[in-house]
C-alpha cells in the first residue's frame, strides 16, 4: 500500500513538473457540476481555491466568476488562456470560479428554455457556490469578468444584478451585439436580428449603461481587436454620461495571448475592491 501511494505521489510531482500551472503544494482545484433547474441540465464549473482554504476556518474568502468566450467552456481559463489561474488565487486569496457558459452569450434566451444562463449564473451557481464554499456572502465579496463573449456576458449579468456582482470587468468584450447580426449564433439565442430588433436592442450592454452606474468598472480591449470600435462606443458613452469606469487600450489581438495580460489587470483592479485597506494588494 505504501509502494502505491508513493508511486502516485512521484507520478504527480512529475505531473506538476512538466505543467508548470501549479505549485508544489497546489490547492485544490475541483470541477464540480452543478443541476440547474431552470434548464434541467447540469452544468460544469471549475474552482480554484487558494493554498491554505479549510472550510472549517473562519476566514471568508472574496470570489471571482471567469467567464469564458464563444466556442469555449469552463477549462477554457486554466488551460488555454491562463494556466497560472492557481498561483494568482494563492497570491491575493480569493476563490476563482469558470462556469460553462456553452454559446449563451450568457442571456436568459426568449426562444431556447435550455439556454438560460443568466439565471444560472447569477442565481443556480451563486448560490450553490456561497453554500458550499467559504465566500463572502454579499456584492462586496462578488467579482466578474470575462474574455469577448465572457466580457460582454460579466457586464451583462452585472447591469441585471447589481445586488449579487459588486464590481464588474469586461477584456475584450462583445459589449454592442448589433453590429454582427450573423456571427456567433446570436440568433440562436435570441431569434434573428432582421425580425426581433427590439429583442437584440433590449440585450446588449450599450443600451443599458445607466444600469452600471455606482458599480466599480474595467474594461479594456486590442487596439487590434475587430471589437475594438464597440469598445471605444462603450467608453465614450459612458463618459458622456459620466459614469467612473478604468478604461484600458493597449496592443493586442482578440486572443488568448492578449487574454493572458489583460486577467492580470483585472484581478489586480478586483482587489483593490475587496481589500481597500491593503495599499500594497
């Protein structure tokens, strides 16, 4: 029995060696899921706790939801764009949590009852994440943020709950769906553009930007990124209506490798949120 356990031990250590996304002693990563009753479905969803987490301590630790882009799922964070996911939940000590979005665009779809995942989201996962974990329970201990469908989605379901997510970040987000009426299987979700106008105006973030007021914003996106000029959009408007947000543009494409740079930005930004009292987080 020994001889087995030690051989498992090596075979991880060497696992760990040849990953590099974890550290020696690694916390726990679970991949949960969770049924959600409103799709009658279950769900998948990475989280990753820091080094250290007991469910038995007293410490509650702030968490962040990741959202992931179109064609992604929830190992789309820790295994393409941000494999070190792990080191950064142990370096600021807070719970990071990657549902599997599908192609959702993260809406309570009006024609697919199998697509709701802004209730999923924002209710089914909260809560089971809040029951299960050591969270704090409140919008002070909620982040979210996400990559172009993932962005798009964070500022979503924060403008449609402010009481759940208190601070909100979107990198490279898909923030005015308008302007591409054929991509990404938006009409899946919410019928076609030509016919349900109104619908398509009712759901996306740049309608309803009065909606983020008060809530701490980041946004950001490539100066390469073909979202780039709905970006620039969001932000002027948000000017216009002066409404505080940190707005970030720098060089980059839409993809992974911008993402990688771009979460480091956001996470910081996020703890400064949760930890206002910490000059050096």
């Amino acid at each position: 029995m020994k001889v087995k356990l030690s051989h498992r031990f090596f075979y991880f250590l060497l696992l760990v060696i040849l990953n590099g996304s974890l550290s020696l002693f690694a916390q726990q990563i679970d991949t949960i899921d969770i049924y959600s009753s409103k799709m009658n479905v279950r769900v998948k969803n990475i989280v990753i706790l820091p080094d250290g987490y007991n469910k038995e301590s007293k410490t509650e630790y702030p968490v962040i939801y990741l959202l992931h882009g179109y064609g992604g799922n929830h190992l789309s964070w820790l295994k393409v764009v941000k494999p070190t996911l792990p080191q950064l939940a142990n370096k600021y000590q807070f719970i990071i949590v990657c549902p599997d979005g599908k192609n959702s665009w993260y809406w309570d779809s009006p024609v697919n009852p199998k697509s709701q995942y802004d209730t999923y989201v924002s209710q089914e996962l909260v809560t089971y994440i809040d029951k299960h974990y050591k969270t704090i329970n409140l919008p002070k201990g909620r982040a979210i943020s996400g990559f172009s469908m993932g962005g798009h989605g964070a500022l979503w379901l924060t403008l449609q709950h402010p009481d759940v997510f208190g601070v909100c970040g979107s990198m490279s987000g898909g923030v005015d769906i308008r302007p591409f009426p054929n991509n990404w299987e938006m009409s899946k979700v919410l019928g076609s553009y030509v016919n349900n106008k109104s619908v398509w105006d009712a759901h996306t973030v740049i309608t309803n930007v009065d909606k983020l007021k008060n809530i701490p914003l980041i946004l950001d996106c490539g100066e390469d990124d073909f979202f780039l000029e709905v970006n620039e959009n969001l932000h002027k408007l948000l000017l216009a209506k002066k409404i505080n947000h940190t707005y970030i543009i720098t060089s980059g494409e839409h993809n992974s490798q911008y993402w990688n740079k771009a979460v480091e930005w956001q996470l910081a930004f996020f703890v400064k949120f949760f930890f206002p009292e910490n000059k050096n987080g």
